[in-house]
C-alpha cells in the first residue's frame, strides 16, 4: 500500500490518438487518509449539514486534480512528442478546476471565507510540490509522504469549517491523532519494503525505515498513556491497538515466508488497522 503512487499508464506515443485515459485516484491509502478523518469528522458534528457535501466535492477535485497535472507536467517538460493521454489530461483538469472554483466560491459565500482562504493556498502549494516530485520520480521519498499524511489528515479542519464556520477543540486533536497513526503506517509499510529488498539481496542490519517505524511506535504507546492518564480510555485503547498491530507487523517482517505475502494482501490489513483506529478515536471523542 504506497501514499502516493507514480502515474503509471501506458503512454501512447501517436500524437493523433486520444487514449480516453480517465483519471482516478488509484492510491488507496491514500483516498483512507482523505476520506477517514473527514467522515470522523462529520460524525463527531452530530448532524449533516449541506456543505459538508460542497466540501467533500471540493476534497474530491482537489485529489483527483494530481494526476493529470503530472500528465501536463510531463508533457511540457520532458516528453517530446505529445502523449494520446495529454488531451484527456486537459480535459480532466478543466472540468476539476471549474468544479473546484464553484465549490469554492460557494463555501466563501455561505462562511467566513477567511480560513477557506488558508485552506485553498495550503492545497495549492502542496499540489504543487507533489505534481514536481511526481515528474521527479521522487514520489515514494518516505518524508515527502509523511507530509502527505499531515496533509491530508486536514480533511477534518475542512469539514468543520463549512459546517459551522469554525475548528473546535476535538477536530485539532482528531487531525493530530489521524496523521500520527498514518505516520507510523507509512514507516512500517516502507520497512517490509526494505526487508522484502534485503531478503532478495541477501543482506543484513536494520534499515533507517525500520528504525524510524520503532520510535513512531513508541510515540504511539507513549500517546497512549498520556490519554489513559488523562482519563480518555478509547483514544488510548486505539493508540494502543495500533501500536501493537505495527509492533506485530514489524516482527512478522521477520520472517521470510512473510515477507513473500502480496503487498495487496498488507495493504488490505493495514487498511482494517486504520478504519478500526478512526472508529474508537471517534468514539472517545464523542464522548468528550
């Protein structure tokens, strides 16, 4: 399961024929980091408000829009000839960008358009570098993904603000608390890679990856205890649930017949270990 995945399409080099290429999110850990802490936090508002949809719109176009901009950014600065799936690319890119502009204009018009202005400059530059590092190929730099997931947890500040106009004091927490589990998913998705290359190569010694996914799970353990100490017994059982299925995984990464377990199979698993941290965050912290 990788955060941001480079485009992988066939290229069509005859500059006459449309691929019909669609362009769809394909990253699905990436799309759990979208959606999960928005819809935790449209739960935790305890009622539906209409712009909440507008903004989930908003959220959709937004990261969608990459793809095809690394398309055109390929385009412009490294293919020589032009691609079948350039054309699709504009397409896409125009149809988001109009959506996107009306989603916007509509969230500015009912609410203070003040923090939607934050929000859309925030989006904006880190399009920008993702769409760079994308025609880098520098996509799958372990950093430059736990900053997607800093990012991308930021879905929860988006729902409140067009629900009510504000970020209470849960949603901060709900951020931090989504984008501290992902952290610590990515570290130990990118050692079972290390491990999987090491085994192969015939290597030895512990990997940067693998030591950095260690500290994120002492940090869990240790934010779990803080919540216990607190008196928040599902927030701390969810950070302790989490940090023991990493523990487990790193320790499973030992052994060699895991490690020729499909990384579908582990994304899938580690999928679950998400969906079911995020239900016992939200219900801690609907509890107050």
């Amino acid at each position: 399961m990788r955060l941001e995945g480079e485009y992988t399409a066939t290229a069509d080099v005859n500059p006459t024929k449309d691929s019909g290429q669609v362009f769809l999110p394909r990253e699905h850990g990436a799309t759990a980091m979208v959606l999960t802490p928005f819809f935790a936090a449209a739960v935790l508002l305890r009622r539906v408000y209409w712009t909440e949809l507008v903004a989930l719109l908003a959220i959709a176009c937004t990261f969608a829009l990459k793809d095809p901009l690394v398309v055109l950014a390929r385009q412009r600065f490294i293919w020589k000839q032009e691609h079948a799936e350039t054309n699709a690319a504009r397409q896409s890119v125009v149809i988001e960008s109009l959506l996107l502009l009306a989603c916007g204009m509509t969230l500015m018009l009912v609410r203070d358009w003040r923090p939607f202005m934050l929000l859309f400059l925030g989006a904006g530059l880190f399009t920008i570098l993702a769409v760079t590092l994308n025609v880098r190929n520098r996509q799958r730099s372990e950093w430059f993904q736990v900053a997607s997931a800093v990012a991308l947890s930021a879905t929860c500040l988006t729902a409140c603000l067009a629900a009510i106009g504000g970020v209470p004091g849960w949603c901060w927490l709900l951020w931090l608390l989504c984008a501290l589990q992902a952290t610590a998913g990515i570290f130990v998705v990118h050692a079972r890679l290390d491990a999987r290359i090491a085994a192969r190569k015939g290597l030895s010694g512990v990997s940067p990856n693998r030591r950095a996914a260690v500290l994120c799970q002492c940090v869990l353990t240790l934010a779990g205890v803080v919540c216990a100490v607190l008196a928040r017994p599902w927030i701390a059982a969810a950070l302790f649930i989490a940090a023991i299925c990493y523990w487990a995984e790193l320790r499973r990464q030992r052994n060699p017949e895991s490690l020729q377990m499909p990384l579908k199979r582990v994304g899938l698993q580690a999928l679950g270990v998400s969906i079911a941290y995020a239900l016992m965050i939200v219900a801690g912290l609907w509890r107050g």
